[in-house]
C-alpha cells in the first residue's frame, strides 16, 4: 500500500478488543494514523450511516473510504506490504497457522476476556467507569453524562458475556483455562518474540485482541498477566509499539524478522496449538453443526442476506456443547465461521508439496477436523455485514 498523504483515522476506543487488533497493526507497520473515539460526533455523522450498526473498530482511510472490522481492516492495509512487513507468512504452513490463531485469539479468548472485565468489579469498575465514559459520550460531556453511557454499554457488554458463555457456573473452568493458556503462551515468547518468530503476523494481531483491551488493560486481569506470564505482558508492549525491541532474543531463535522453518517449529509453538484445540475445537464444531441446521430450516434464504429480521444483528441463536469437564451455551455467529473460512482456504490452497506436512502438524495439534468444519453455504461480507453466499 503506498505510503499515504493524510493520516488513516481510527475510530474505536481504548476498551475495544478488535480496536486493539486493528491499531496493534497500525503501529508494528509505523502507518500515520488519528484516532478519534466512537463518541466522536462525526462518527455518528459520517461513520455510522454507511456502516449501518453501531460497531468498532471503523478506519477512514486516505481519500474518504471507509472500512469496518478488525480483519477487513488489516487486509485492506496489507495490500501491497513488503514480504518482510506484511501479515500474512508466504509458507502455506504458516499462514494457516497463524490464520487459526487469529480465529482463537479473536472468539476463543472472549470468554475469559469477558470474565475477567466484567466479574471483578472492586478492581475494576472505577477504572472501567472512567474508560468507557471518556470514549463513548460526546466531548465536553457532564461527569452524569460519561457515567449514563458507561453504565448503557456496561448493561449490554454483561449480558454480551453471559452470550459468551460466562456464568458463576462456567467461571472456574474459564480462569483455569485461561491460566493454561497464559503458561503455554509465556513458556513459547520466552524464547520467541511473536508467535511464529522474528516478527508479528496475523496470529499475533488476532492474539492481542483480548490479551491487550481487556486482560492488559483492566486493572484484575493485566496484574494476573504481570504475575503469571510476564513474557505475555511484555509480548503485549511490544505489540503497541513500532519499533523493533526484540534484543532480548538476539540469543536464541529468529528475531531479526524471519518466520519459523516449516520443518523446525519449536515445541512450545505445537503445545500452543494443541492447547488451543482442546479448548476451542468444541465450539467450532458446535457453531458448524447449528449454523448447518438453521440453514436448512432457511431453504428460501437469498443470496448476500443473513436471514435476520435486523440485519444489523450478527447471531443467528445458541449452541450448547461439553467443555471442560462441564457444559456451555453460547451464541452462534456467522463471523466466526468467516475467520473459520480464512483457515481452511489456507489449508486448501497449500501445494501438494505443502500439505503433507500441514495435515501432519494438525493432526499432531488435535485439529485434523479443522479443514472438513464446513457450512453448506459459505460466509461473506458485504457492505460491512456477514451475509451468506450461495449454496455450495
């Protein structure tokens, strides 16, 4: 993408999981950028009638264009990058990798991201009041005004985890969870300084998501992060920054920008992996199997709709599944299984040369299932909504 002649303008807030994705990006590639708050009076003016729905993050970039969600964004600023710079790993291997991790980081750790923000109010609401207001309600807003619109959003965002699955019955095993997953993660950029070596890539920029907006953040989860999984933490700083701060890895591994050989991925990477499948692979599956029902209990659905009756809504009901030892029930949206989607058409397009080996590593991770999880119509976006395409 050629080097523009006006700032990209973000708009999003500090708070938001996919603003994070989105402007982690924006600054491990040094683009010029503004960002302005979703309480910005011209994003309700100039934003919000072409998006359609209330949702963020929203980029307007150079010439007026406006493009919404976190990986739509990435994409259409990743056109044209250099090899060295872009987001995408040319190794098939890789790039499926690092696409699945993008899946997990974005939709698999909302539980315990949702967790952690909203069920540890006495360290967190003063500092969750304060951030909410400052970001949603109109500049120069009343201190009653900044706190009317927190405690809207906060309404929404603790019915929004219940969605999610987060109940007093599910907390346990979602903050046992999520300490595994912080070991695993720590125990591999002890070594590494993103997650497929010397630079970040799409996995990385799906990871951060909620590892930076809700568990680096707010003041429970991002003292839990300090403690734990301190490489995590530091992994988080040095994905908001531009610079190149990797020297504590001159020692081992690649840290000079280069990827992971296919055929040397270190262990800590492959545990990661296969972590990651225990704990999300049965939710795939749960979306897939109720998404494939509803649709053919909607044999009349035309082509570039999604069904609903608000079109600006993005679930189409609840699935429940075994998690854990016990039980969850959470919403089915077709934009997962848009992310999903990225994932397969990677495996499918890797060369024959390629695929042995990628089949072999995901089927080593527990995800030999992966590439066959498919809806009977594929999900597309359109005008800022996912919508469904034709039948397959």
């Amino acid at each position: 993408m050629p080097a523009p002649t006006e700032p990209i303008v973000l708009y999003g807030m500090p708070a938001s999981l996919y603003t994070g994705k989105a402007r982690a990006y924006l600054r491990r590639r040094g683009l010029p950028f503004e960002e302005r708050s979703a309480g910005d009076p011209r994003f309700r003016a100039q934003v919000l009638p072409v998006v359609g729905r209330w949702i963020i993050p929203v980029v307007q970039l150079p010439g007026g264009r406006l493009v919404q969600d976190s990986t739509d964004i990435i994409d259409a600023l990743d056109a044209g990058a250099p090899p060295g710079e872009s987001a995408y790993p040319a190794s098939p291997l890789l790039r499926a990798v690092s696409l699945f991790f993008e899946l997990y980081g974005g939709e698999g750790l909302l539980r315990p991201a949702m967790h952690y923000r909203w069920n540890f109010d006495a360290d967190n609401l003063a500092f969750l009041r304060a951030d909410f207001g400052a970001s949603l309600a109109a500049p120069g807003a009343s201190r009653a005004e900044r706190d009317a619109a927190f405690e809207f959003a906060a309404a929404r965002m603790r019915k929004a985890a219940t969605a999610f699955g987060v109940t007093p019955l599910t907390a346990p095993l979602i903050e046992a969870a999520c300490r595994e997953f912080l070991a695993r993660f720590d125990a591999h950029l002890e070594h590494h300084p993103f997650l497929l070596g010397g630079r970040a890539t799409i996995g990385d920029y799906g990871l951060v998501a909620a590892l930076y907006a809700h568990l680096g953040r707010d003041p429970h989860p991002a003292s839990l992060m300090k403690s734990v999984a301190p490489h995590v933490w530091r992994w988080v700083e040095r994905m908001n920054a531009p610079e190149r701060s990797t020297g504590e890895y001159a020692h081992a591994g690649p840290a000079d920008g280069r990827l992971f050989d296919d055929d040397a991925l270190p262990g800590t990477l492959v545990e990661l992996l296969r972590f990651a499948a225990q704990d999300y692979l049965p939710e795939i599956e749960a979306h897939v199997a109720f998404a494939n029902r509803w649709l053919r209990e909607h044999p009349d659905l035309r082509t570039g709709t999604n069904g609903l009756a608000k079109p600006g809504e993005r679930a189409i009901g609840r699935a429940t599944f075994a998690w854990r030892g016990g039980e969850l029930t959470v919403v089915v949206m077709p934009y997962r299984l848009y992310l999903l989607q990225r994932v397969q058409d990677a495996i499918a397009s890797a060369p024959a040369a390629d695929r042995g080996r990628l089949d072999a590593l995901l089927a080593d991770a527990g995800l030999a299932s992966l590439a066959s999880l498919t809806t009977i119509r594929r999900v597309e976006r359109r005008d800022h909504l996912e919508v469904w395409g034709p039948p397959r």
